[in-house]
C-alpha cells in the first residue's frame, strides 16, 4: 500500500509538473520527482545504493541546469494560483484517506515510535550480505540501465559545454 501512496504522489507531482511555467519551480518538482523515484527504486531492491546513486547522478545534472535557468530567468516573477494549490491539497488528503482506509496497518507505521538510535544493526550485518546486490548493479538485466545512466550523463556533458560556449560571451547580456 505503501507503493501505491508513493506512485500516486509520483502522478500528483507530474500532473503539478504540466501546470507549472516557471522554469525554478519545475526545477524544484524535478528534484522532488527524482527523490520520489530513489525512494521507489530503494524499495523495490534489496538494498539502496542503486537508488543513491540514481539520486547522486540526477541531483548533479539538475545543478548544472538550475545555475544555466537562474543566469537566464533569474528576474522573473513566481506566481501561484490559490485554485491550483488547493486542487493538490485535495488530491493529497484524499491520497492518504484512501491509503488510510485500505491499509489497516498504514497509521500503525505512521505513529509507531520507535527509538532507531538503540538498535544496533551493524555487528549483525557481516560483509558479505550486502555484496551480491552491488553486483547486481552490473550484470546482465541492470548492465543497461547503468550503461544508459553513462551515456546520459555523457551526453549532457556535450549538451552543456554547447550551450556555455565561453567564448561567446556571458550567458546573460546586461542591458
């Protein structure tokens, strides 16, 4: 059920996504979108260094773009429609309602307190255990996965060093 909320959530930010016209706030629901598929990809894997890293190399390429979008449109103005944000609420609420009602344990997990600092999970965990699933990142169904992560990275590499050409000038001309 947990999924669910997650992916309903991931669906909210998309449909907010299609509302926005700021190029900062995009950003900011970009970098939101991206913290909510490292934790979906976290969940669904045994272990959370592939959603780290996804995290890492998305987060790096979203600095590049804010600094390109605040040297262009640093000026203008952010407006928020009250009738928007109201329409997102709802559909939040309405969100963990129903997770609320079809998941008996949901609020269990919400309101259950427990202390993490006196839990003491590393003398239990040899290390080996986390071996096998950081290979996985490397063999034959998730190879392509990494290989287009590196293909992207490279290829936003190119696209930037483009755009910044140095020699034409500053990004932003000064009137």
């Amino acid at each position: 059920m947990m999924n669910l909320s997650i992916l309903t959530f991931n669906l909210l930010n998309s449909l907010v996504f299609l509302q926005t016209n700021h190029p900062l706030a995009m950003t900011l629901i970009i970098i939101i979108q991206t913290c909510i598929i490292s934790l979906t990809t976290g969940m669904m894997s045994s272990s959370f260094w592939f959603s780290y890293i996804l995290f890492l190399v998305f987060l790096g390429g979203m600095l590049v773009l804010f600094i390109y979008i605040t040297s262009l449109a640093s000026n203008e103005l952010f407006y928020a429609s009250i009738k928007s944000l109201m329409i997102i609420m709802l559909l939040v609420t309405l969100t963990l309602m129903v997770a609320s009602i079809t998941d008996p344990y949901f609020w269990n997990m919400l309101t259950k307190n427990t202390d993490l600092m006196s839990i003491d999970l590393l003398p239990n965990m040899p290390y080996t255990e986390a071996t096998p699933h950081l290979t996985k990142l490397y063999n034959s169904p998730n190879h392509l996965i990494t290989l287009m992560l590196v293909n992207y990275l490279f290829l936003t590499l190119i696209v930037i060093v483009k755009i910044t050409n140095i020699f034409q000038g500053p990004l932003r001309q000064k009137f």
